[in-house]
C-alpha cells in the first residue's frame, strides 16, 4: 500500500518522504522566522515556492545522490498578493503524485484560485496551506479554499503561535475557530495511505 511520510519543521517547511525518497519544501533562512531554530535537514531534493528568505534557504540541506524518484511533480504559477504579484511578485503551487496518492504544497498563496487551477487541485489527498493572512491568504480565506478544493487531509501553515512565527501573520487558533473540527497530534509526523481519514491536521513543533 502506498504510503507518505510527511514531517513539519516549522513555518512552511516540510519533509515529504515515500519509497525512501525525501522531497523538503520551503526552507527557511537561520534566525528568519521568529522561534522557530535552525534546520537540520537531508533530502534526495528540494523545492522553493518563491525567492523569499522564509522559504527559499535550499543551500541549507544536505542533498543525498542516486535514490529513485517516485513522485509525478507538476506545478502551478500563482500570485504571492491579491493585486497579480505587484506587492510581492509570484508563487508556485507544487503537487507531488506517486501510487494515487497527490499532496500539494501552496507556498505563499496570496490570491485567489482560477477555475483551471481550481480543477487542477480537485482530489487532492493532502494539502499544505498557508493560514495566517498579511503575506498570503488568512484563516477566511484558507477556509473558503479548502470548501472549493475539499481535500482529504488539510494541513494549515505559515501562522503564529503565539510569539512563535512572523509577528504580522494571525495566531492557528484563528482559523481552528473558524474551522471547528480538527485533529492536534503531539509531534510533527503524520503518516498518510489511502485509509487514512479526511481531517484537518495540526501538527505540533518539535524544536
């Protein structure tokens, strides 16, 4: 059966592991993103949704050489602002698809959705979203999103806890009250097959 591995590592940063296989997405910069500390990652390959520090540190991790890669890899070209890129240029939606499993990673999503890039992300199994507003789309709109694509699983990103995170962005519980229904695991790991139930996931930070 197949299987994701998928690691939270703080702000928009992932680990996303299937067939031994390790994708990291939107590394941050040492010291960029308040609380969160310095990456210790290794990966067969990385991918940066933009050219902004709180994401795009891939001289960061270590890259291993000559494991297979199994995922299908597409992506969409999309705004990191709702005024088509003025305020901070463009965004890159990557999805990732390996044995029917399709996860996306939003990045800095700050605009809305077209209708092809809307049927584009239909039946995804796990999504990554940005929730905490000012830079990207905030907890209404992150809500709105996940009623327009329904995927199994959605996973929020980019917010504040407290005094962990960019000072400007709103807290999760933001967008939990707006949502209602959640699931809080205890670590920041989450294995996905295809028997696992839809939810939304919160994973916690592990330092």
């Amino acid at each position: 059966m197949q299987q994701f591995e998928l690691v939270w590592h703080g702000h928009a940063c992932f680990s996303l592991t299937c067939r031994e296989f390790t994708v990291v997405f939107d590394p941050y910069k040492d010291n960029h993103v308040p609380g969160f500390g310095p990456l210790d990652l290794e990966a067969d390959l990385v991918l940066c949704s933009h050219q902004h520090d709180d994401h795009n540190a891939a001289q960061l991790v270590r890259l291993r050489n000559g494991r297979e890669n199994p995922f299908h890899i597409t992506t969409l070209e999309t705004f990191h602002d709702p005024e088509g890129g003025a305020l901070r240029g463009m965004n890159t939606i990557h999805i990732l698809e390996s044995g029917g499993l399709r996860l996306a990673h939003f990045g800095d999503l700050g605009c809305a959705l077209t209708p092809q890039q809307q049927e584009a992300l239909t039946g995804l199994d796990v999504a990554l979203v940005p929730v905490g507003g000012y830079y990207t789309i905030g907890p209404e709109e992150a809500k709105a999103l996940m009623r327009e694509l329904e995927p199994k699983i959605m996973v929020p990103m980019h917010y504040r806890l407290g005094d962990v995170g960019l000072p400007a962005v709103a807290d999760l519980q933001e967008f939990l009250d707006l949502v209602g229904n959640y699931t809080y695991y205890p670590n920041n790991a989450l294995t996905i097959n295809p028997g696992t139930p839809p939810q939304v996931a919160v994973l916690t930070y592990q330092g």
